[in-house]
C-alpha cells in the first residue's frame, strides 16, 4: 500500500491529484499538507480534492510538524483541530517525530489529541526505527525516510523489536528513485507494508507522484 505525501497545490498540479483519486485502491492514505501544516485559512482547492479523495475511500491525514518534540503541544493541536474543521480529515501525520524514550510522554499526551481532534489514523514519522514504546501510540510509524541511495544500502534487517508487529506498522518513503529501482520489494524484505517511493530530489522531494503510480498512469 501507498502511503502519499503531496506537497503541491491542486491548482498547480491538478493532474496528480487527479491521478490519485483514481488511484484509491491501492493508497493507504494522503498526506495534506496545504502549508507546512493547515496553513493561515482554508483553502478551496485542497478542501474539493479532500473530500474527493474521502468519497473515494481514501483516508486523508493531516501534516502536522512536531519538530522533535520542541513544538508546543498547543501548536500542534491547534494545527489538528485546523485540519479537521477546515478539511474534514480523517487522520494526522505527526511530522519530525523523536525517537528516544524521553519523549514518550509527550508523543503520548499529542497522541490522545490526535484522536480526540477525530483523526481515526495516527502516523508518526520518525524518518529512523524508535524506541519501541511509540509502536502503542500510533497506527504507522514511518520509519526511514530518504534518498534513494541510502536506502538501496542500508542494513537490511530491521530492529528485532519490529518482528513483534505485524508489517503494516511500518513505513518507508524514499525519494530520489529512479525509474525500475526496486523500492518496493526493499520495502517488502524490510517489512514495511507500507510505502512510497518517488523522482523527486533536492530539498522539495515530495513534489511529485510514487514511481508506481507514474508508470501506471
């Protein structure tokens, strides 16, 4: 399953919003990020493909940055709750997740914000494997995110933690892919269930649309 953030305003992209509404099948959600989180006011362009990618079944999830837990937990709701009265989404992908144990408490008060803000999916990313004890707050924890590069040589072996869980845990979004490159079977060695893995390079990778559903188009 594919798990997309698409960083880019409908109006300029139209076309990949559209190719991901067509795609519902086989995305396990979209992450809406209108401007580094909710932004100052609605926006009608990402409010019509929002509830176009829900009638269509797809769960859509909120971008939240948490910056490593220095954000204040106020911000952060208010974000939530932005998200949820301006977009009706369904779920929160908590961005810049820590990963450390000290920090647990503070992943766990935002976790019960999350869900009492409506989000029925919580994704916290973490970009690397966490300490264990964040595996009960959230439904996905993404744990790499990066180029290409780094990923086709990393350990292949995940933590021994995660073999305690099932794959639909855990998450991989990768950029700078070239075409062919087997991402997604990585993916599936790894024992993320869910992934992404788009061209995209430099410091906006997530401008564009997976590999998987490129060729597909």
């Amino acid at each position: 399953m594919l798990l997309v953030p698409l960083y880019e305003h409908p109006a300029d992209r139209p076309e990949d919003w559209e190719l991901l509404i067509r795609s519902a099948g086989r995305l396990h959600s979209v992450v809406l990020n209108p401007d580094s989180g909710p932004g100052r006011a609605p926006d009608e362009g990402f409010a019509d493909v929002c509830a176009r990618l829900r009638d269509a079944g797809v769960t859509v999830l909120g971008y939240v940055d948490t910056d490593y837990g220095r954000r204040p937990h106020g911000e952060v709701v208010r974000d939530l709750l932005r998200h949820r009265d301006w977009y009706a989404t369904d779920g929160a992908f908590l961005d810049q997740a820590a990963a450390d144990p000290e920090l647990l408490p503070h992943y766990g008060r935002l976790a019960v914000s999350a869900r009492a803000a409506g989000a029925r999916t919580l994704v916290l990313n973490h970009g690397v494997h966490p300490h264990p004890g964040y595996v009960g707050l959230a439904d996905l924890l993404v744990t790499f995110e990066g180029p290409w590069d780094a990923y086709r040589d990393a350990a292949a072996a995940p933590p021994a933690w995660t073999a305690d869980h099932p794959a639909r845990t855990f998450c991989h979004l990768v950029y700078a892919v070239p075409p062919g490159a087997p991402a997604a079977e990585l993916a599936a060695v790894r024992r993320a269930g869910v992934h992404c893995a788009v061209p995209g390079t430099g410091a906006h990778p997530w401008g564009t649309l997976p590999n998987a559903l490129e060729a597909a188009g």
